[in-house]
C-alpha cells in the first residue's frame, strides 16, 4: 500500500493545463474546443472557453461564422484567452496564462494588456501563418514569456493518480 506521500502528483504545469482542459468542455464553437486559466502565486484567478459573445447565439446552435477570403478561422467566437482577460483584467498582471494552443495575435494583444508575464502552451497551429508569427514577435517585444509544455493527458494523469490512490479498493471504485 502506498503512503499519501507516494500518490502521484500532477506538476503545476500538468495541474493548470488539466483545468484548461477541463473548461473547454464548456466551449461552444464545433471547431474547436479551447480553455484557459490565468494563475497568479499558484493560483486560478480567472477562466474562459471559446463563445460566442454574451447575447448571441453559440455555433453549436447555428453554424460557426466563415469568410471565404479569411480561411477556416471562425469569426462568431471571443477566444478562450480572450474570455479569461475579460473576467478580471485589471488585477492578471504578472500572471501566468495555461491554454493549449499559441495564442494567435489578437489574443496575444489583450495578453499584453493585461500584463500577464508569462504563456505556458503544448501546440501551436499551422505556425507558419502571419498571425502566429506575429504573436511570437509582439510577445518577445513585451517581454512575455512563451513556455511550450509536452501535452498534458488529462485521462492518464486522472487514471495514474486514481489507481495509486484507490489501491485497496475494488476496480468497480476506480471508475472516475
């Protein structure tokens, strides 16, 4: 039997992106499903999902947003990053902000807004476009640190933790 000692812990890093994850299950654009967290001194200060904006109808009702002259993007959403600086951007400075993705440039603008010191990401998208190039650019001449993190497994984390803490239990009890 294990000590609660021994139980596997998440990193911090690994524990900021789960929550990231787990709140875009919330997201309501069919395209993609992104979450946030800002973190100050360990912890969670503000939180978003990508939506449409307050009001208006969500993708998952009427369809995402397109121009064809604009490629795939969906216009009807606020980012993930966005909707968490939204929350309470007055008091992000010096923050950390976890999302899964390199934020594009409109995104990485209310970061520098908000002062937020540092992002921790695991992907980027076709990095090769302007936006994200771009991103990188206005980050680096804000100072704001990009930190890309391996991709954190929400379920094999969960299900490590689960089973070192539920050893003496039946199998029934490790169903999470």
């Amino acid at each position: 039997m294990n000590s609660k000692s021994d139980i596997a812990r998440p990193s911090w890093d690994e524990y900021f992106m789960m929550a990231a994850k787990l709140i875009a299950v919330m997201a309501t654009c069919p395209k993609l499903r992104v979450g946030t967290v800002v973190v100050k001194n360990k912890r969670i200060v503000a939180s978003g999902f990508n939506g449409a904006p307050p009001g208006h109808p969500h993708c998952s009702e009427v369809g995402c947003l397109k121009f064809e002259e604009e490629g795939t993007s969906c216009r009807r959403v606020i980012h993930s990053e966005h909707n968490a600086i939204l929350q309470d951007s007055a008091n992000l400075a010096g923050g950390t902000l976890y999302t899964a993705y390199l934020p594009c440039i409109d995104c990485m603008k209310a970061i520098i807004g908000a002062r937020i010191d540092e992002v921790v990401y695991e992907g980027e998208y076709e990095s090769h476009k302007s936006r994200y190039k771009s991103s990188r650019d206005f980050a680096a001449l804000s100072g704001i640190k990009l930190r890309q993190i391996p991709e954190v497994n929400i379920v094999n984390l969960l299900a490590r933790y689960y089973e070192q803490h539920n050893e003496d239990k039946p199998s029934e009890a490790l169903e999470f």
